[in-house]
C-alpha cells in the first residue's frame, strides 16, 4: 500500500500550521486583543524621540505604544515601516531609511506567501487519492515557501539592525520573540509540507511501476502456459489419427 496518503495529511497539517502562524503574525498590531497585542518584531526605548512614546513597538501596522506590557495601536495602516526618523518626525540618527524598503517589501511578501500556502492547502485534498496532485501541492507550496522565506530573512535584517542601532545610542531594545518565532516556524513548515509532498508523490510513481511489472508477468505467464497446452495439444492430435488409420487398414 502507498504511504502518499498518509504523507500528504501530515503535510496538509504543516500548511495548515505555517498559515496559522502567518495570519497570527500579521493579526499583530491590527487588533488590540488577547493574545495578538503581545505580538510585535521590535520593542525599543524612544523617550524623547519626537512624539514618540516611553516604549514603541513596531508590528505589520503601526508603531504602538506599550500599557500593561501590551500593545496600544490607536492608529493603523499596512505595511508599517521601521524608519524611526519618519516615524516620530525626529532628526536623531538610526542609520538613515535602510531598514525602510526592507519592512515595506516585507509586508508584501508575506501576503503573497500567505496566498500561495492556502492554495496548496487545497490542492493538498488532492494529494490524498492522486500522484499528480502531490506534484502540484509540492510546486504551490514550493512557491509559498520561497516568497515566506523572503519575507523572514527580511525581517531578521530590518529589525536585528534596528535593534543595534537603538543599542547604540544606549537604549534598550529586543526583538519580538513571538512574531520571530512564528515566521520562521512557517518557514519551517511549508519546507517540511514541500519535502514530504515531492516524497509521497515519488513513492506513488514506484508503487504504480511495481503493479504494471506484476501485472504483465502474470499475464505473459498465463499466456505461456495456453501457448504450452495447445503445444502438447497439437502432438497428441496426429499420434491418434495415425493410429486410427493403422486400425482401419488392419
């Protein structure tokens, strides 16, 4: 029996787990509620910084500030961008906009990847009773994995430098462990869901050639052994008749 069943459900599990991840991350900042507001890539001290408060954080969709160690966000928009100078209308010096593109591009990518990993999760349905679709699934999930990976390695530069810029200037700052952690388990995921797809459909291409080879041997067989029968057939038939004949002219 082929293992691809059972391959493709516990990759339809690890897509359905990077998508969970994905959409927590990216609730993060846009909704003021337990647990999202603890979700966020960037911590920092700004007092004094322009109109900034005591304590930012920075998530998909604004710079928020920080009451009762959860995040405040009064004001939203998409892809929220790390440029401390833009942010807070203020002339101190964080590296300049480098970090800029970087988390602006980052918000884009995780939405392209978000949409490619649900689309395999679909053809993921397909997986289970059919080769072709473990192939599809791996090169959908493929895709999302590449644009995901994108965005993580994005992040990781944008904000771990933004956090040696803000420890610079002797201000604490730390990364957001949740939201880090989330992207890169999705990361994680769809790389394992790709992987075990590409094996489930190999594995379903060996057993189906194993069947055909079984199968033609049992049927040559059979065919030999009717080719046989009707050799022996065939010798009996005029050793009879010769005897007959021998009987009639006696």
């Amino acid at each position: 029996m082929t293992p691809r069943p059972a391959l493709a459900f516990v990759s339809l599990i690890l897509i359905a787990g990077a998508a969970l991840l994905i959409f927590l991350t990216l609730l993060g900042g846009a909704i003021d509620k337990n647990p999202t507001d603890q979700f966020y890539f960037l911590e920092a001290d700004t007092s004094g910084l322009g109109n900034a408060a005591e304590t930012t954080r920075w998530t998909f969709w604004s710079a928020c500030s920080v009451t009762n160690g959860r995040n405040s966000c009064p004001g939203v928009r998409p892809a929220y961008p790390l440029d401390p100078n833009r942010n807070f209308n203020t002339d101190e010096s964080f590296g300049g906009n480098k970090y800029y593109l970087e988390t602006r591009f980052m918000f884009a990518f995780v939405i392209i990847g978000l949409f490619f990993a649900v689309c395999a999760l679909f053809l993921g349905l397909v997986a289970l009773c059919s080769r072709i679709g473990s192939f599809l699934s791996s090169a959908t999930c493929s895709v999302a994995l590449f644009f995901q990976t994108i965005a993580a390695a994005l992040m990781t530069a944008a904000y771990v430098q933004g956090r040696n810029a803000f420890r610079s200037q002797d201000r604490t700052a730390t990364l957001g462990r949740y939201s880090f952690g989330f992207m890169w388990g999705a990361v994680a995921a769809l790389f394992l869901a790709t992987l075990l797809f590409c094996v489930g459909g190999i594995t379903g291409k060996k057993d189906n050639s194993y069947s055909s080879r079984a199968g033609g041997r049992r049927f040559f067989g059979r065919k030999k052994s009717t080719r046989s029968a009707r050799s022996r057939g065939s010798f009996i038939d005029p050793e009879r008749q010769r005897r007959m004949d021998k009987e009639d002219s006696d």
